[in-house]
C-alpha cells in the first residue's frame, strides 16, 4: 500500500495501478453522492465516474497539469454529471444529502448544529438541512460532510472564497433561525403543549 495521500495521487498521475485502484477505492462512493446532488438518476452518475476512471486510466497523462487531484475529481464529476443530463435532455431533481451529525469536521460553525443532542433533536436538525436550497445544502455537504477546505470548496464550485465563507454563515444562520422555532415544536412533541398558550 502506498503510505499517503499526496504519495498515492502522485502515483496515480503517473499511471500506477496501485494507486488507480487505492483512489478509485476511497473516493467511488464520495463522487457518487456529490454527483447525485445535480441528478437523479444514479445510473447517469455511475456511468460518468466510470468514464471518468477509465479515461484516466488510459490516459494519465492529461493529469500531468493538475496541481490538487482531490479537486480535480469532483469538479469534472459535477461537471460531467450535468453535461450529461442535458445532452440526455433528462429533468432531475437535486437528490436530497441525507446529513449524519457525527461525521462533521472540526469547525467552530459546527457547535451551532451539534447543540441538539438528543435523537429527536437530531431527527429534527437533519430535516431542516434537508431543506436549504440546493447550492447551500451543497456547500454544507463540501465544507462537513466531505471536510473540504474553504479554498478546494472555491476550486470545485468556481466560487469565490469569501462567497463559500457567505454561504455557509448563511446556511448556519438559516438553521439557526428555525432552532429558535424548533424549540417551541419540540417543546409540543415532548410535553403535549405549546409553551407559548398561557396557563389556565
């Protein structure tokens, strides 16, 4: 096994097979989920990565000017993805990220959505990510799901960086907001009454 990341990518830049099937490993299920974010339809999905694999494959050479392969794969996957939809003229439906709290990175914006602890809290907090819309469901997915920095979240979705920084604050203040009017929701699940109806 090749010892790391920067190690494995060199060596899949240069055609070794090693690397190809270590990269293809690792990252197949990650491309899948990010490329179904502009289509529905997973065999479309499957088909692009597979092309892309095999391209790559045969073709390693093109790699040569890539400075961030990283990068480099889920850009051409979200790329490819929606080319492909309209050559097909196929309408899809941004398939909705189904969020797992406990697999965000590190980031002082995660406390904001971590506050909500138990089960049906978190229930709760995942549907409401569930409804951002779709380019800030995906910066959400890019930046905790995937733990992408703010500077490959600006390469892979050609923003700028301080418009990735705005969307995601923008995201953590929209979740915030329905937090404050969750817990009035909450409050009537658990106790069988609004907080906010005065005693009788």
């Amino acid at each position: 096994m090749i010892k790391n990341k920067a190690e494995t990518f060199e060596s899949f830049k240069r055609g070794n097979t090693l690397a190809f099937c270590e990269v293809y490993t690792k990252y197949y299920n990650k491309l899948y989920r990010y490329g179904m974010f502009f289509c529905n339809d997973s065999s479309l999905v499957e088909d692009v990565i597979q092309e892309f694999f095999v391209k790559t494959l045969k073709n390693p050479e093109k790699l040569n000017h890539v400075l961030n392969i990283e990068v480099y794969m889920f850009r051409s996957i979200k790329l490819n993805v929606i080319s492909e939809k309209q050559k097909n003229n196929r309408r899809g439906v941004i398939r909705k990220l189904s969020v797992d709290q406990e697999n965000y990175e590190i980031s002082r914006e995660k406390s904001i959505i971590e506050e909500e602890t138990s089960s049906l809290k978190k229930e709760w907090m995942v549907q409401q990510i569930k409804n951002l819309p779709p380019y800030l469901k995906e910066i959400i997915y890019l930046r905790y799901y995937e733990g992408f920095s703010y500077e490959k979240i600006s390469q892979i979705t050609s923003l700028n960086k301080q418009v990735a920084r705005n969307y995601v604050s923008r995201a953590i203040q929209k979740i915030r907001s329905k937090i404050e009017k969750g817990k009035t929701f909450l409050f009537t699940i658990i106790f069988g009454f609004s907080p906010l109806k005065k005693f009788r």
